[in-house]
C-alpha cells in the first residue's frame, strides 16, 4: 500500500508530473514561443485558406489562462499555450492578408520601367530590383517588386533611387520543382516579391537620384569599392561579409563552403555582430577612458554598450536585416541590458524574447532555413553553457597552468560540434546534404574571422567616407583567401558532403520537438526529449521517393530506381530543376535515359519512341513516351484517336499533349504539368499514386490560378512552345 503523501509511482503519474512541473516553474515561459511557432505551422498546412475568424477564435484560450491562473496553475498554462498558438496562426493570417495581391504580369516581352529599390552583383552581371514597376502607360504602380537581369554586356550602371526603363521578359516566381521541394512563390509572396526576368535589351536611366530604401545606396557603394579593390571571389565574399548580400560569391567556391560546413560565415549573423558590437563597445570605451574626469564620474560601460547596440543596428540594417542578424540583434539588446543592471546575459528567456520578435515581424521566416538553423544553433548552445557551467566554474578549486588554453580549445571545438549537430537535421530537411568535417573546418576559418576577416572589414567601413578602405580591405581579403583555401581543402576530403534523402517534414516537426524538449526543461526528464529525436530520425527510413518525376514545363523527365536516377531532357530543361531533384532524391549525378537499353536491371527498358517501366513487383508501371520533336517554329503533329499506350500501363507520361480519351491509364502530359504543376507518381503495390503540386498546395493567396486553356483547341497556349 502506498505510503500517505506520497507520489504516485511511474514516470507519468499524475503527482509525478505536478512535481516535476513545479520545479520547472521558471521555464515554462521558454515554451510560448515554440507554442506561437506551431501556430505558425498550423496556418501553412491546410490546403486552402483559413478563414479570418478562425485566427480570431484561436486566440480565445488566451483570456481563460488568466482567469484560471490563481487556483489551477497547470490548466491556466495548457490554456496559455494553446493562447499562443492562436496568437502565432493569427499572427500569420494577418500578414497574409495584409500582403498585396500577386500580380497579373504580361506573357510577352514588354517595356518594363520603376524605381531601382536594390542592385544585387551576379557572377556574371548584375540584377536590379524595381519598385512601383509599369508596362503599360495607363496602369497603376505594381504594388510589388519585380527583379531583371540585366544583360552580361550592358554598360549602364544604374543605383538605388534611379527611374530606369527596359525591354525584358518577366515571370512570376518560380514553381516548386517538385510537389513538396521549396515553395517560391510562397516565399516570394510574404516577401512582397511579384516576379522576375531577363533582360532583352539595354538598360535606359530616365532618372537618377530619387527616392530610395535605407541605405540601399550605401550598400550598393561599399559593393562597388570593396570589389573593385578585391576582385573575383575574394571580393564577392568580402562583400557579402559587409553587406549580407551573398549572389555575386562563384558557385564553385559557394558549393566548397557549403560542403566543408562554413557556409554559415557568409550569412551575416551572431558571429559578425557580435564581433562589432564587441569592437564598438572596446573602441568607444578606450576612447572615453582618455577623458579621467568623465571616466570617473559617469564610468564608461554604459555609454559604451549604447554605442555598441547603435553600431549593431546600423549594422542589421545596412546588411538586409536578415533573419539571423534581426535574432542577434534582439538577443544583443537584451544581454547587454542584463550586463548593465548585472544579471546574467545568457539566458534562454533571452533567445525566447529574440524568437517571439522575429516571429512577429516574419512569421512566414520559421518555414525557412536561416530562422531554424540559427535558432537551434544558439538554443543548444545555451542549453550546453547552463550544462557545463557547473563544472566549469567550481570555487576554491585549484587549476593548472594550462587549464585556460586548454578551456579555449576544448571551448572552440565543443561549440563547432554542438551548432553542428543542432543545425544537421534542418541541413538534412532543406538540402539533403551531410557535411562531415565541419568541426574541423569551423576550428581553422571561425578564428581567422574573428580576429582578421571582420576586425580589417570594420577598419574599411570606418576609413570607407574618407577613401582609405585599401590596406585594411586587403588584409581582408588575406584571411578570406584564407578561409577560401580551408573550405576548399575540406570539402576536397573523401566524403566531406553525402548527399541523402532529405530528411521528411513530419521527422523534423517531431525531432525539433524533441531538441526543445532537451534543451529548454532543467530536469532529468528532459531526456525524454532525446526519444523524440530519435523517432524524428526514423521517420527518415519510411521515406518512400516517387519513381518517377515530371517538371511544371514538360521538358524534364526522371525515373529513379534503386537509388539511381535516370533523366530525359527536352531542349530549353532546367538545369535547375535537375538539380532540384536530384537533392530530393539524394543523389549527386544523374544518368541519361539511353536511347536503346534495359537500365535498372532491366526494369526500365528504353527504345526511341520510348522507355517504359515496372512497379517494384515487376508488374506493369509506366510509359514515358518519347515523341520526335518537331522543327523550329512548327507544332507536333496531330494525331487522331486514342495513343496506342492507353490502357497498357497504369501511367503515362508524355512531354506533348496525349490525344483522346485514354481510358484505363492516368496520364501526365504537357496539358496536365501546364494546368497543376510538377508531378510526381509512385508504384505501389495497391495502384499508381499521382500527386500534382497543385493538388499538394492546394488553393492559397501564393499559388496562381489553374490557366483556362483555349476553348477552340486543345493546342497548348502559344507561351508553351
């Protein structure tokens, strides 16, 4: 018989979790930003879109925790979460409806004319972002932004503020390359991005100096002298150090820091503003001790932790204000407030207050991998400081002489290790890659920023206005090339970046549930978080990858079997798109459907007219058909009556329209990609399964409308040629 007064035994009995909640108390605040995130999440995934009073009514639990707050404490708390998941998924809903409608851009080239809000440096040109965009003379200002490429040999150089005019062709955002990939125009909508394109002539400047974003011209200025000082991919980098904007670094070299595990440096973040607020606050400080009388009647540190955080929002600003640079900036705010009345600085309710505001500000951003590799990065860190300050910081203990350098180290490497292993499940999730020497890679680049990359960059941004920035943007570009050299080198070794299936959306909801659970309890049960982590991790393995694919344009085709992927290319296939897939289905290279020829062992088998293949139980699967293509500026061919393939094989796939009715097959053809998007079919046992992207996205404010097709021919429109 249980003892009066005591527990009930068992892990989740009910006296057992009171208790533990109890010593909990403190922290259970930390999870009312994990509650607004899931809200969050809770708008994204229907397939159509929610209803205002929905956001209205989820916020309905709110006001019952403060009534149930003083007799119940643990329902008032379940009632503040749920209250804060409401807030998140009206949060959400807001900034959905208060962002403009997606524009109805024109199918032809026009004369595009706008304001330059921002030039981004490409490889190989530059692209300008235009604001208040016209292409016909009577029509309103576009209410969003369109970006254009301007051609590799256009001479004009225009800024920030210019009104421009030129020919170009213009699209809405890009689709997902396949249903479930990255949605662009998702992204692009709560970016209030409208389109982008290329240009088809020269660019004209009708006007210079107007007006302009906060520090564009600025921004585009130090782009210009810093490249122009450093050339090639030193000076890109050195760039996008000091500006945050990365599309001019090379993609040889940006693949070699993404391999190696450093591409984390080139996004502006916690590492660089914290290195100038921390040069800020020491310069400002030294200066102020020169004047004893002021020193010692004021004291230094406050105004020196003033002029740090105006150092670090000038500097959030003049880089984009990025995600990762808005939740170091919001942390930085914080701890130095805590310095100044001195409390203690690292404190996850500082990170939680940093989450709640970005959030805020960009709810869309949690879907992104910048908001959720930054975040977790710095939640295990401080999860790891709060564990091992115990044992660092015993009192009346005696140490050697060799226990600081040996602290730094150990420090340096536990800090690459334990970010790395935060960040690796969203790598996994976005990128389907596995970068397996980061540490190592981190423990040589990450000090040679801090103490020369960032240091000489500061110098040139304070010597830029009176034309000294030379000889420190050159001993910048020493520690870049530097850091180059190391990324190149590691991602040189053998396995340095495996590429893998991505790791499912339903593993990294359940395994980022487990990394909160562990690092934001204080308790022994937070273990119980690690389980998680593990079953996210094994959601991996019931990952079934689709069999074949079909892009939004028909002129891409995979097969996959066994690991290998096959492709068939029509002229004008993306090579992006290529890449797309195979970082879906975790490969690195793809083999080209042959012209005649049994791949796969045998189960896909090719002829010219086409290549068919089986269901994994080797019954009939599907028919990829291989039309010839017509000549330039002709149409396929009409052909009358059923294709001979209808009814043979459970799908067909065809790059050109399918003629008839063409019962006992689903087909996916140029009519169907057209009309929903991206394909992708599996062979199951039970029946083919076709899954569009439109039928993945479903109906919301991002995705465009189903095109109507003409209604006297089943021709494709003229744009699809």
């Amino acid at each position: 018989m249980r003892e009066a007064g005591r527990p009930a035994s068992g892990p989740f009995a009910t006296g057992r979790i009171a208790a533990i909640l109890a010593a909990e108390q403190g922290r259970l605040a930390l999870w009312l930003p994990v509650a607004v995130a899931a809200g969050i999440l809770l708008y994204f995934l229907p397939r159509f879109e929610p209803p205002d009073w929905w956001g209205y009514a989820a916020l309905a639990p709110a006001p019952l925790a403060l009534w149930l707050r003083p007799r119940f404490p643990l329902a008032a708390w379940t009632m503040a979460l749920l209250g804060a998941a409401g807030l998140g998924f009206a949060l959400t809903s807001w900034h959905a409806a208060q962002a403009p409608p997606p524009l109805d851009l024109p199918r032809t080239p026009v004369v595009l004319g706008g304001t330059v809000a921002e030039t981004d440096l490409l490889p190989g040109g530059v692209r300008i972002t235009l604001s208040g965009a016209r292409w016909e003379p009577d029509m309103p200002p576009a209410r969003r932004l369109v970006r254009v490429r301007l051609r590799a040999d256009d001479r004009a150089r225009p800024g920030p503020g210019d009104r421009v005019a030129i020919r170009a062709l213009v699209r809405l955002p890009s689709p997902p390359a396949y249903p479930g990939a990255w949605d662009f125009q998702r992204a692009a909508y709560f970016e209030g991005v409208g389109g982008s394109g290329f240009a088809l002539g020269p660019l004209e400047i009708l006007d210079r100096g107007g007006a302009a974003p906060p520090l564009s011209a600025t921004r585009a200025r130090i782009e210009a002298r810093v490249t122009g000082i450093l050339p090639g991919a030193v000076g890109a980098v050195a760039a996008a150090l000091l500006t945050g904007g990365q599309s001019a670094i090379p993609p040889a070299e940006m693949q070699a820091m993404r391999d190696s595990g450093l591409a984390h440096l080139l996004s502006v973040s916690g590492l660089h503003i914290a290195i100038v607020m921390g040069l800020a606050f020491g310069a400002v400080r030294a200066v102020l001790a020169l004047w004893p009388g002021f020193a010692l009647r004021w004291g230094t540190r406050p105004f020196a932790a003033i002029a740090a955080l105006a150092m670090g929002f000038f500097f959030m600003l003049l880089t984009g204000s990025q995600v990762p640079m808005q939740r170091s900036f919001l942390m930085a705010v914080l701890v130095t407030l805590a310095l100044l009345a001195g409390r203690r600085a690292l404190s996850p309710r500082v990170l939680a207050f940093a989450a709640l505001g970005v959030m805020a500000l960009q709810p869309a951003a949690l879907l992104g991998p910048s908001f959720q590799m930054s975040f977790a990065a710095v939640m295990a860190l401080i999860a790891g400081y709060e564990a091992a300050r115990p044992w660092f910081s015993r009192p009346g203990t005696p140490r050697p002489w060799w226990w600081r350098p040996a602290l730094v180290v150990i420090g340096s490497v536990a800090t690459s290790a334990i970010a790395g292993a935060a960040t690796t499940p969203f790598g996994l999730h976005h990128f389907g890659r596995l970068q397996l020497y980061g540490v190592a890679a981190n423990a040589l680049a990450v000090p040679l920023t801090s103490l020369l990359v960032m240091p000489a960059g500061m110098a040139a941004l304070a010597l830029l206005p009176f034309g000294l920035e030379a000889w420190p943007l050159r001993l910048m570009g020493w520690g870049i090339g530097g850091i180059l050299a190391v990324a190149r080198e590691v991602a040189g070794w053998p396995g340095a970046a495996l590429a893998t299936a991505p790791l499912p959306a339903e593993g990294l909801a359940l395994l980022s549930f487990g990394l909160c659970w562990l690092c934001l309890w204080r308790t022994r049960w937070r273990l119980l978080g690690l389980l998680a982590i593990a079953a996210g991790l094994v959601a991996w393995q019931f990952v079934r990858l689709p069999d074949a694919m079909a892009s939004a344009d028909g002129r891409l085709f995979a097969l996959q079997s066994g690991g290998q992927v096959f492709l068939e290319r029509r002229p004008g296939a993306s090579r992006f798109i290529g890449d797309s897939w195979l970082r879906g289905l975790g490969d690195t290279e793809a083999t080209p459907l042959p012209e005649e020829g049994e791949p796969a062992a045998a189960r896909i088998r090719c002829r010219p007219e086409a290549c068919t293949m089986a269901a994994p139980d080797g019954a009939p699967g599907l028919i990829l058909l291989r039309p010839p293509m017509p000549p330039r500026g002709q149409r396929a061919p009409f052909e009358r009556g059923p294709n001979p393939a209808c009814g043979q094989v459970p799908v067909i796939l065809s790059p050109e329209p399918v003629r008839g009715d063409c019962r006992g097959s689903e087909v996916v053809d140029r009519f169907s990609v057209w009309r929903d998007g991206a394909h992708a079919v599996w062979l199951e046992p039970a029946g083919p399964r076709v899954l569009s992207d439109r039928a993945w996205r479903g109906d919301r404010p991002w995705v465009p409308p189903r095109p109507l097709p003409r209604p006297r021919t089943q021709e494709p429109p003229a744009e699809m040629e």
